[in-house]
C-alpha cells in the first residue's frame, strides 16, 4: 500500500502536471505519467519480491 501511495503521488501526479500542463501535452502526456508510475512501481515491487523481506511478514 505503502508503494502504491507513494509511487501515485511521487509519480503519476507530478509527471501528470509536468507532462501534462508545463509542457503542453495534454492527455497523452497523463498517459505517459500512468505508464512511468506501472513502471516505477512494478520496479518497487520486484526488488522487494527479490530481496525476500516479504517472507518475514507476519499477519497474526
């Protein structure tokens, strides 16, 4: 949760408004912002998949 939080506002939101607004590229540039934020997140995910901390979680 804490990953797809932080990757939303870090990512999609300022590349949103960089892409979007700044430079004048409207909804593809939004697109673009939603894609490098699956991106930056799909990373996040897989080094933590990779590190193995995930095993140590406990629920209970």
């Amino acid at each position: 949760m804490v990953v797809s939080v932080a990757s939303t506002l870090g990512c999609r939101l300022v590349l949103s408004y960089l892409l979007g607004l700044a430079l004048h590229m409207g909804v593809i540039g939004i697109a673009f912002a939603m894609a490098a934020d699956w991106t930056v997140r799909a990373a996040m995910l897989l080094a933590r998949q990779k590190s193995g901390k995930w095993k140590q979680f406990k629920v209970i």
